[in-house]
C-alpha cells in the first residue's frame, strides 16, 4: 500500500491527541484553551516524522513529501473528530457540549454537528499551518527536478 506512513503516523497522531485531550480532561484542565492549544506540538511532530520517513524512504520529491504530511495531518484529524462525536455521545451529548465549548475561540451554543464541523476546520486549518512550516524547515532536504 502505498499511503502506510501516512496513515500509521496519522493514526499514532490520532491516538496521541486522544491520550492527550483524556488525560487533560482527567486532570481538570479540559477548559484551559491554552493547554488545549499545546496539541500545535503534537501535530507538528508528526508531521515532521512523515516527512523524516519519506526522506529516509529515498523519496527527494518536495512535493509527494509536502502531500504525505498533509494526508497524515488531515486522516488524524478526521479520525479525532469521529472520536469527538462518540465522546461527546458517550459523555452526555448536549449537556456535556455546552460545558466542553465554555473554553472555545468561537461560537458558544453550537449542535454537536456544527461544533464538530468547527473543530474539523480548525484542525485541518492548523495541519495546513503545520506543514507549511515543518516543510519550510525540511524543504531544504528534499530537492524536485521538475522544477528545473
């Protein structure tokens, strides 16, 4: 299969982030949106080891390297919003929802559907970040003879 880093480092991705948002939520902190946000740190490594695979993997390609790190960002965060969705389901549903969205940037009474679909977009918005800056970091590495 072609796509096996990116979906195992996109799943080891997925279940970091779940250990992490549990462990949190154990510990009291699930409302502080700065602890919340350390999940940047996550994401960032990796999509850092997809690359590091593909450049160990012989692949000098910047751009097959640039859309692995964006797959493996994109399958965990859709597999973190299906945990999400069971979580909240499993917690509680709209009672927990409200209690959970108290911390958030944005909207404050939103359904599960619609507070799911917002975090999807900020996760996808922030893998996005993620890799343009892993990859302007890495770029270096990696060389594309089309663009000669």
């Amino acid at each position: 299969m072609k796509n096996t880093i990116e979906i195992k480092n996109g799943f080891l991705l997925f279940i970091a982030l779940g250990v992490y948002f549990l462990l949190m939520d154990a510990l009291g902190f699930a409302n502080n949106a700065i602890l919340r946000s350390f999940n940047a740190v996550l994401i960032l490594y990796f999509i850092n080891r997809t690359i590091t695979n593909k450049i160990e993997s012989g692949s000098t390609d910047f751009f097959e390297a640039y859309f692995a790190a964006l797959k493996t960002g994109a399958f965990a965060v859709l597999l973190s919003m299906i945990g999400l969705l069971v979580y909240v389901q499993f917690r509680g549903g709209e009672v927990f929802l409200k209690e959970l969205s108290g911390s958030l940037f944005f909207g404050r009474n939103l359904g599960i559907i619609p507070y799911v679909a917002a975090l999807f977009f900020e996760g996808i918005a922030s893998v996005v970040i993620g890799v343009f800056i892993i990859m302007q970091y890495r770029g270096k590495q990696l060389y594309n003879p089309k663009l000669d």
